[in-house]
C-alpha cells in the first residue's frame, strides 16, 4: 500500500461508481493502518460522502470498527453528526447496531447530538432500545442526564448572578 501511495500518479480520492471513495472502503472494512496512510494524503477528503450520503466515518461507526472512528474523529475536517441521505447520524448506526464503544468515543464528543432523529423519526435512544442494546440505552441515558445536570448547574449560576444584581 504505502508503495502504491507513494506513486503521484495515484489518485487517492477517486471516486468509484457508486461514490465510494479508497478511504470510505477501508473504512468500510474497518482497516485502520489503511486508513492512517490514506488521512495523511492531503488531497484524501475525509468527509466524502458516497452516493448515498455517508461519510467514511458513517460507515466505520456502522461497522463498528472504533479504531477507524478514533483516527477520524481526531480530525476537524470531519463533521462527528452528518446526516446520511436517509437521515441518519455515526451515532444513530452505531447505537443501532449495538457498537458500544464507537457509541462511547461519539459521545464524548460536544459537537454530537444524542438526540437527532433519523428522517423515520427514530432517535438513536430508541434504535438501541428497540434493538436489546442495554449498554448503548445505559451510555445514552447518561449522555442525556450530564446534559440536564449542566443544563441545571448554568441556570442555577445564571439566577444567581441575577440575585446579586
């Protein structure tokens, strides 16, 4: 691989017939040492969507491959809450499909929203919950109840400050 890569005639962001691009499909397969040569190319556009709107980090998290997910969310050229065509995010699929830990490095991102829907109307809450995931319903519940908590402590600081005034 790192052979072929090395050649300047390779087009590493080619995209087949379907929109799939090299990095979507080692995403795909969950191959992480691919992933790692192919991110470090700078014409490789992490974010690609393919011709059904999913990203390679959609599809990793679908797969449940969490090393693949850890290497592209440590990028900020890739958005952690894009919406397939279908309406789905990397957390609704991965929530879905049980992926505790691809569930777990998502949200612990701020920049991820435990709530959004699929264009169903399905949250991933409900995925997990419908599919027998309990860890996953576990980890979302709490995600949710940090939330509040925060949500609490800044209007409890906020009413303060007004007493004050």
């Amino acid at each position: 691989m790192k052979l072929l890569l090395a050649r300047n005639e390779v087009n590493t962001d080619k995209t087949s017939d379907t929109g799939r691009t090299p990095l979507w499909n080692a995403s795909y397969k969950g191959h992480s040492g691919v992933v790692k040569l192919l991110l470090a190319r700078n014409e490789v556009n992490p974010d690609k969507t393919n011709d059904d709107g999913r990203t390679p980090l959609w599809i990793a998290s679908d797969g449940g491959h969490s090393g693949v997910v850890k290497l592209l969310l440590a990028r900020n050229d890739v958005n952690p809450d894009k919406l397939s065509n279908d309406g789905r995010t990397p957390l609704w699929t991965a929530s879905n499909n049980g992926h505790e830990r691809v569930v777990e490095l998502l949200l612990a991102r701020n920049d991820v929203n435990p709530k959004t829907p699929s264009a169903d109307g399905r949250t991933p809450l409900r995925c997990a919950s419908d599919n027998g995931h309990e860890d996953v319903v576990k980890q979302l519940k709490e995600r949710f109840q940090s939330s509040r908590t925060k949500k609490r402590s800044l209007n409890t600081a906020m009413a303060r400050l007004f007493q004050r005034a």
